[in-house]
C-alpha cells in the first residue's frame, strides 16, 4: 500500500486486528492441524480398549465395642469372643490379596481369550468364549506366551506357538515344557473357525494388581457404614462377575469364621456334658441308695440358720470348684498335642479381660492359619510365622490360667473355711438328714451345671444353623454403558484445543523470534521520519517493471511515488535522488531503473548513476554492455561524460552512467576533486539524477555522495531488513546524514498489507516482487 502522505511521520500503533492478522493469515494451518488432531484422536478412540466402570455399594455394620458376633451365639452372657470390627478394617479386608485371589479362582479367570480382527483385538469372555481351558501346569515361561487356537473340525483344532503348530483333538492333554493343558469346547463353538489368542494369567499376580490400585473400596461419605466398591475392566461382565464373587466370598469366609467359632464351642460343651452326665448319675444314685436304706429325715428349726449358711458357703464353695474344674479343663485342653492347631473353646465362666483378649488373638491366628494353609503348605514361612505366634499365645495362656487358679485356689481354700466353721455347728444334727442334704446339695449342682451346658449347646447349635453374613449388599454390582475410558468428550475437546493451540504457538512463536521489518509501523520508534512509499511484491523476475501505458499495481505504484517526489521540492529546478538501502539485496538499483523510467515518461531527460563501485550490476540488469564510466572519468583516462552516457534503447529520455572498470580505492575515488565536475555536468543537461549507491550497512560510499544529493531514498525491504539494521537508519535521521531523507517499503506482499490504495482506487496486492 503506498503511504499515506509523505509529510506524515511513519506511526501507528499496532492494535488488536494487526496482531490478529497473521494468524488469520495463516488459517489453513489451523484447518491442517486441527483436522490431523482430530484424526489423531478418532483412531486413538477407535482402537484403545474402553473401560467401563463397574459398582456396588455394601452396608457393613461398624462394631467398635466388639459383641457384633457374641449376640449371634449362645454364649454372650460369657463376654467371649470379643472382637473389633470396624469400617475401615473391613476395607481392608476386601481389598486383601488371600479374598481376591480365592475369587479369581473361583471364576478360572486365570487363561484370557482374545478375538483377533485385524489390527483390532477383542477379549472374549463366558458366553463368548469358544474355546475353554482347563490349565494342569504352567511354568515360568508360560505367562509371556501368546497362543493362538483355530478350530478346524468338529473334532480337532489347531495350536499355534510362534512359528510353531500343532493340530489336537478336543479334550486331549497338551504336554509341552512349559505348559499343560486342555482344550474343550467353548459356548461359542459355532465361532472357533475364527483365530483365537489365548493368554496365561497369574492370578497372584493379578490379586496383588487389584489389591493395590485397581480395586478401589471406599465409604460414601465420611465416617460413613456404607462402601462403595468399584473398578475398571474392558469386558464390563466380567467385571460385574469378579466385583460379584468379592462379595460372596467375603460373606462367606465371615460366616466361616463364625462357623469353626461355634463348631468348636459344641465340641467342648458335648465332652463336659458327658462327664456331667456320669456325675449327675452317680449323685442321683447315691440318693436313691440312701433314701432306700435310711429314709428321708426333716431338718430342724434351730439348725436352719446354720444349715442356711452352711449352703451358701458350700454353693460358693461349689461354684469355686465348678472354675477349678474349668480351668483344668482348659489347661487339659491346651495340653494336649491334638488340639495343638485347634481353637479355644468359651472360658465358661471366667471373666478375666486379659485371659478372654489371649483366647481371642490365639483363636484368630488359628483361623488365619488354616485359612492361608487352603492355598499354601505347612514350609510357608507366613504359616511357620503364624505357628509360631499361636505356640507363644498357648505359653502366655497357660501363664494366665496358671495364675487365675492360684486366686482361685486361694478363694476355694476360704470358703471352706468358713463351711467347716458352719458345717461343725449342724453336726448335732442327725447323720442321717445331714447325709441326705448332702447329697441333694451335689445332686442340684450337677444338675443346674448339666442344664445350663445342655441349654447352651442348642442355642449354639442353633446359631450355627442360622447364620447370615454380618454385611448387606445395598446396590449390586452393575456397569455404566458409557466407558470410563477413553472419554470421547474430553479427548475430542483436548484434540481441538490441540489443533488450535499448536499453530498459534508455531505462529506466535515465529513472529516473537522473527526480527525482520514486517509492516511500517516498525519505524514507529523513529519520530518524523517521511514515507515516501511502499511497492508491491513483484512476481516477474525482471527488473524493469514500469512499461508505458501499463497499469499494473506496481506501475501506479511507482507514479504514486513519482508524485510524492514532486511534492517534496516542487521549486527545485534540480531534482539529484540518492538511492540507498542498509544492506545488499533490498531492491535498490531495481528501485533506481524503474524510478527512472517513471520519470522518463513525464519527458524529462532522466540520468541514472551507477555509484556502487563495489559490486555494479546496473548496467548487467538492463542489458547494456559495460564501457568507459565513472571511474574512468574520475581517474582521469577519459574528459568526455558524453562518451561515458548510454541510452537505455526500450524507453525515451533515460540516459545511464555506468560505473566503468573496478577501482581499486572506490572510497577515496568518490571524495576526488572530479566529483564537483561530474555532477555540475549532469545537472546541466538533465532534468533528473538518481544516483544508485552502496548499502550504508556495508560501506560509508553513500554518505559521500550525499552532499550532492537534494533528496535522500532509503529502501527497506520487508521480511528481509532486519528491525536491528533501523539503528543505521535512525542514526542517519538524528544526525541528518542525508537531506531531506525518506523511506520507501520494497516487497510488501499480502502477508504485510491486505491491499495497497491511494485516492479512490484500491488495487489488490496480486503482483508482487522479491
């Protein structure tokens, strides 16, 4: 576009459609990267492996104070069996690697089956499996294997090992050195035409994986009884099916545990109510024998005072017994070898906190330990660990039972002191009632003894018939038919974002780094500098552009700056243009030919100098053969300037001095006494002198040639000057290097103006020129 005026300084602030312009510009790079983004994500979509989310929620009881499993058995006016159960320990539970590894198993999950198609793979499960394998040994290898199974008749299939193939017949055993198995068929046979992959899982491998991220157990809300049990899987049946089998085996090995606890007290009730039995049958006995013999004898009035406290002496000297005989009972029962591994029955009716806390630890660590010999052996260090507390727990029981029945003896040998003291004042009652009494004393005992056992083995035999899990499955396992993952939402919006952001980073990035002159306002820190004009990028490789008659962009161009020109100095009966640039390569001696040739058309005898005494190519870009010029002139080999001008053949009244030979001292050439002639000459007989110089960035030739220059044309080139070079040109400005100095834009194409315009006509910027 060309400038505005020339007598307007070069400033205008960059506002917001400036800096949106080369992105707007650039818009096909959006639509590249957003599409190649959006491609991205929808093949990334199309071939990554949903995952579907799968939940359950589960109610469990929080039993802080521990009497969660003494009020389903028969013995919780005993406060036995105290246990702690909280939330946050049956988290753990169910997320413990023993419970998910027993509900792997449970479900054969230890072979997958995959449907290859292609590029893509699908895993199959249950109904669509066509192939089922029962595994009998697997070894190390056998789990990086990838297998491939094809069926080819009703009876046999093919087995592919790598390279390798072998054709079997169904339910036949496969042998190989690392693994051993069978092939039957699947649900899906009708599909076994198809290539199936098959895959070897370790299921402890894959309980610990679960165990540590991918089971997730947490409460609804915190403090809460409720847990919400999730995870992910990319075959969503599955995933309700093992979510499923978690919960069952829980309860389960709950109501087991329960179970052995109840089991184990019935055992201990039936061989105490066999010795009572015996013993209540002797008592019962001995009466009737007495009674045959002796008859029945009344007590006396003044001997029941006596009697009365003799009785109760002797119910508490009874009931003193009745803990000694528990207590060798216990000590009998943790002696012997065969209970070595069994657990503690109930302590009965002792009620010491620390003995009922070692009976529970000793009771647990019995169940731990026949729960983990279900899937180890005894030369497991975790077993020989457990065996080894549970020795050390009997010790420390013993220990206690020993020092409960000192204090028991010690109260036993008590009352019966105070029962002798008692039980000498009713000997003046006859021996008979007293042998009578005696015997009924032992008799009820026994009995009450007998019936509280026998009342308390249906009770427990009872619960265990009734026993349900202590949890409550609130919401059963169920999957969202929507992925968790990949989320198509979110990647597609990441993708977009992606696709915009990328070339808008290219871009913003490049124009940050990107020190070259983009647009006029780049002067903007240099205040009153004049414009004179910009011209058009030009797509023709010639140098001559301005053609008589012609109007194409940059010929009107070109008469724009011709009429800036006139506007600077009309009185000037001289007009001598200086044309320079701060480096090679910006347009100068094309700027200089066709400068000229605007001129010549106004008929005005227009003489252009070549001054670049360095590296001349004017005279090579106009087609013109080199002769006698101005070094030869200056040096002093030739007087006649007339000999020295050529015409330019193709346009009227355009007149060149050519450089001539290549002087060794060009710089101190230029400052010769010569120069004043040289250029009274030309003002003589030309009407317009354009004097084509070196590049000030390069060489100091321009500045002395610039005391014969009325005005000063200073080119800048876009996208090629550098912002940093406008130091050169400012500091010619401050100081006034040159008279009356302007600047003319060279190659602006449309990256740097939409369109070049001046008086009511806009020309499109089509034509262009490097």
């Amino acid at each position: 576009m060309a400038a505005n005026s020339i007598s307007k300084p070069a400033a205008h602030s960059e506002n917001f459609a400036d800096k949106l312009m080369p992105y707007l510009k650039r818009w096909y790079l959006f639509l590249i990267t957003f599409v190649i983004c959006m491609g991205a994500v929808w093949l990334y979509i199309d071939f990554a492996i949903p995952q579907y989310k799968i939940t359950s929620t589960l109610l469990i009881p929080d039993d802080k104070k521990g009497d969660g499993i003494l009020k389903a058995t028969a013995f919780s006016d005993l406060n036995m069996f105290m246990e702690t159960k909280t939330v946050d320990n049956e988290m753990e539970i169910l997320r413990s690697r023993d419970l998910i590894y027993t509900a792997l198993k449970k479900l054969n999950l230890d072979v997958a089956y995959f449907d290859i198609q292609g590029l893509k793979t699908r895993e199959l499960y249950a109904e669509d499996v066509p192939f089922k394998i029962t595994i009998k040994t697997l070894g190390k290898l056998a789990y990086r294997k990838q297998l491939k199974l094809k069926g080819l008749s009703a009876g046999t299939f093919r087995l592919e090992d790598g390279e390798l193939s072998w054709i079997y017949r169904y339910g036949q055993q496969i042998k190989h050195k690392d693994y051993s198995f069978i092939v039957d068929k699947g649900p899906a046979f009708s599909n076994a035409d198809r290539l199936t992959q098959i895959q070897f899982k370790n299921l402890h491998q894959q309980a610990a994986s679960y165990s540590a991220t991918k089971l997730n157990v947490n409460p609804v809300v915190k403090e809460s009884n409720t847990l919400i049990l999730s995870l992910l899987d990319p075959v969503p049946a599955r995933g309700v099916d093992i979510l499923t089998t978690i919960i069952t085996t829980y309860n389960i090995e709950n109501v087991q545990k329960k179970n052995v606890t109840a089991i184990n007290t019935i055992l201990f009730i039936d061989k105490r109510l066999k010795s009572m039995e015996q013993d209540l049958s002797t008592a019962e006995g001995g009466i009737e024998a007495f009674k045959q013999q002796n008859g029945t004898v009344d007590a006396s009035s003044d001997a029941q005072l006596n009697l009365t406290k003799s009785t109760e002496y002797n119910q508490l000297l009874d009931a003193s017994n009745v803990q000694l005989g528990i207590i060798r009972s216990l000590e009998k029962y943790l002696s012997s070898s065969s209970n070595q591994f069994s657990v503690v029955p109930s302590t009965m009716g002792l009620k010491d906190p620390v003995l009922n806390t070692l009976i529970s630890r000793f009771n647990d660590l019995q169940l731990e330990r026949n729960r983990m010999l279900n899937s180890a052996n005894l030369s497991n260090p975790l077993v020989q660990n457990l065996s080894e507390q549970i020795a050390s727990l009997r010790v420390n029981i013993k220990e206690n039972l020993a020092n409960i029945k000192n204090g028991v003896v010690i109260e036993n040998n008590n009352l019966k002191s105070n029962y002798q003291h008692y039980d000498s004042r009713v000997r003046s009652v006859p021996a008979l009632e007293r042998g009578l009494l005696q015997r009924s004393r032992e008799q009820s005992v026994k009995t009450t003894l007998y019936q509280y056992l026998l009342q308390k083995r249906e009770e427990t035999a009872l619960s265990l018939s009734a026993t349900i899990p202590t949890s409550q499955l609130v919401d059963k396992p169920a999957y969202d038919s929507t992925p968790e993952y990949p989320k198509q939402s979110l990647l597609y919006l990441c993708g977009s974002i992606v696709g915009l952001l990328l070339p808008a980073l290219f871009i913003y990035v490049r124009e940050q780094f990107n020190v070259k002159v983009k647009d006029s306002s780049s002067l903007n820190y240099i205040s009153g500098v004049k414009i004179l004009g910009e011209l058009s990028h030009n797509e023709v490789k010639s140098p001559i552009a301005i053609e008589r008659g012609g109007n194409s962009v940059i010929s009107e161009l070109f008469r724009y700056i011709r009429t800036n020109l006139g506007a600077v100095n009309p009185d000037s009966p001289h007009k001598v243009m200086l044309v320079t640039s701060c480096m090679k390569g910006e347009g100068k001696t094309f700027f200089s030919i066709n400068l000229g040739l605007t001129l010549a058309m106004l008929n005005k005898k227009v003489l252009i100098l070549e001054f670049d005494l360095r590296k001349p190519d004017l005279l090579q870009k106009l087609g013109i053969e080199q002769q006698r010029g101005i070094t030869d002139f200056l040096q002093g080999y030739t007087d006649e300037l007339n000999d020295c001008i050529q015409p330019y053949d193709n346009a009227e009244n355009l007149y060149v001095l050519g450089c001539g030979s290549l002087p060794k001292d060009p710089a101190e050439l230029l400052l010769d006494e010569r120069m004043d002639m040289l250029f009274e000459w030309a003002k003589d007989r030309f009407d317009y002198l354009i004097i084509d110089t070196s590049p000030v960035g390069a060489v100091a030739d321009a500045f002395s040639l610039a005391q014969y220059a009325d005005q000063s044309i200073y080119l800048v080139r876009y996208n090629y000057t550098s912002t940093h070079q406008l130091d050169i040109l400012r500091d010619i400005y401050d100081n006034e290097k040159f008279k009356n100095l302007m600047v003319v834009f060279n190659d602006a194409k449309k990256e740097n103006r939409p369109a070049y315009a001046y008086g009511g006509y806009g020309y499109a910027a089509e034509k262009s020129r490097k």
